[in-house]
C-alpha cells in the first residue's frame, strides 16, 4: 500500500528529500507516484502537517 500527500500539505518540501526512491515530485501540493512509492514512511515522519498518509 502507497502513501498519499494530502489536501493538508503546505507545500513546505520537507518529505521530498526524505523519499528513499524519489517517488515525492512538486505541484501545487507535493504528489506521490503510487507506482514507485515503496511504503516506507519517511515522509509521513516529517512532514509536519500530517499530510503524508498512508492510502486508506
């Protein structure tokens, strides 16, 4: 299971860099690519919003 970004995202940037396989890309909120994403929860850790969840 993925992990999506959202609506809560500030655009802040702090899960891009965390992103162990660089799935997190920039837009007017950061979007994860479900099909690259590996579920390792680094960017959830960070992301000071709570944005960053795992896909329900």
């Amino acid at each position: 299971m993925a992990h999506i970004i959202t609506d809560a995202c500030i655009a802040c940037g702090a899960c891009q860099p965390e992103c162990p396989v660089g799935c997190i890309s920039e837009g007017d909120i950061y979007v994860i690519d479900q099909d690259q994403c590996i579920d390792c929860g680094a960017c959830a850790a960070v992301c000071p919003t709570g944005a960053a969840q795992p896909e329900a």
